[in-house]
C-alpha cells in the first residue's frame, strides 16, 4: 500500500511517496498511523492536539476522497493508493 503525498506535505514527510507495510492495516486511520511513524513533523501538520485529523487536509483512497465515505474507518486494502492533499486554493 502505498500514500501519495502532495505539496508541503511531502516537504514534511521528506518524499512524494511512502509505502507502508500492509501487515495490520485494514482503515484509512490504520495507514494513517502507519504513515506519521517516525515523521513527527507530518504528524504535527496533519493532527491537531488531540490527535484528529484537521479539516483542511483531504485523504483519498484510490481517488475516492474518504470525507464522502467511513472517514478514518474507510476500508482499505493491499494494493490500494492513499493520498493526502493540503488545502488547495486559487482563481
């Protein structure tokens, strides 16, 4: 399974791309979790204080933004493309 990352984002997480392990990984918040170890500076960018996924950032799963589906509890699967996209804004 593999997250791509966009923007400052991928600054934070130092690469466009990580894959994580599929060994216990069956939700979004799973991945998640799987992605921000060892990455505190992109945990600090996309949790707030108590832990929760900010509003601004957007989480896809196979181009399926996850707002529209479980959220963190969507499922995910071996194999699947996760990205994160920070607010985008223009004209």
């Amino acid at each position: 399974m593999e997250w791509r990352l966009f923007a400052d984002l991928a600054e934070a997480a130092g690469d466009r791309r990580v894959a994580v392990p599929d060994d216990d990984v069956d939700t979004v918040g799973a991945a998640l979790d799987a992605l921000l170890e060892g990455r505190p500076a992109l945990r600090d960018r996309v949790l707030d204080e108590d832990g929760t996924l900010v509003d601004h950032v957007n989480v896809l799963v196979n181009g399926r933004s996850v707002h529209v589906a479980a959220g963190l509890d969507t499922p995910v699967e071996a194999g699947d493309e996760l990205a994160l996209f920070p607010p985008v804004s223009g004209g």
